[in-house]
C-alpha cells in the first residue's frame, strides 16, 4: 500500500473486515474468471492469495452495467512474483515493457 509504513500494512491486513476473498469460477461464462463488483470512483488493492501463478489476466467492463458517468475504477496491485521480464500486451496487440503505460 502507497505511503504506508510496515506497521500500518501489517495491521491493516490483520483486520478481516478491511478485504474479502473472491473464489475462483471454473465453470462460468466467461470460463476460468472472478466475476467481482465495483463501486465506481473507488480505489482497491488487489492481490493473489498464494502468488501470481499465470501469465495473463484480463480485465472487461460489462456493457450493460457501465453508463458513460460511471467514475473510473482504480486498481492497486503490488508485483511480487519474480520473472524474468514483465510485459503488458494491450487489446490492439501493442506490447508494453514493464512501468511504461501513460494516460
């Protein structure tokens, strides 16, 4: 978490009421997903209970339930895994090296 001490984090993630666990869903439309609600202008921290354990995840917006004055959604998710190179691989097949995507 940004602008946190070690003390704040480790307390903060000590509080079962400050995070959730969403489970897996094997056999849903789309397969193999977490489907997840948002509170629009909101900001999370999101990350892997037992590590990153894949190469590629996808974030989609349902159309029907995201109006043009929906807020923005923001994301934190701390990298822990170690690789090799970390790559982002955008919708229109352009990739990107890791901490080079701008607004």
């Amino acid at each position: 978490m940004a602008g946190k001490d070690e003390a704040a984090v480790k307390a903060y993630e000590e509080d079962n009421s400050n995070y959730s666990i969403v489970d897996w869903r094997p056999k849903a439309n789309p397969k193999d997903h977490w489907c997840v609600p948002y509170v629009t202008g909101k900001k999370y921290l999101v990350r892997w209970e037992h590590g990153l354990d894949f190469e590629k995840m996808k974030f989609e917006i349902v159309p029907s339930l995201w109006d043009q004055d929906d807020g923005n959604i923001e994301f934190e998710m701390p990298h822990y895994d170690v690789r090799v190179a970390v790559y982002v691989d955008d919708n229109l097949g352009k990739r990107h090296n890791n901490n080079t995507l701008h607004a």
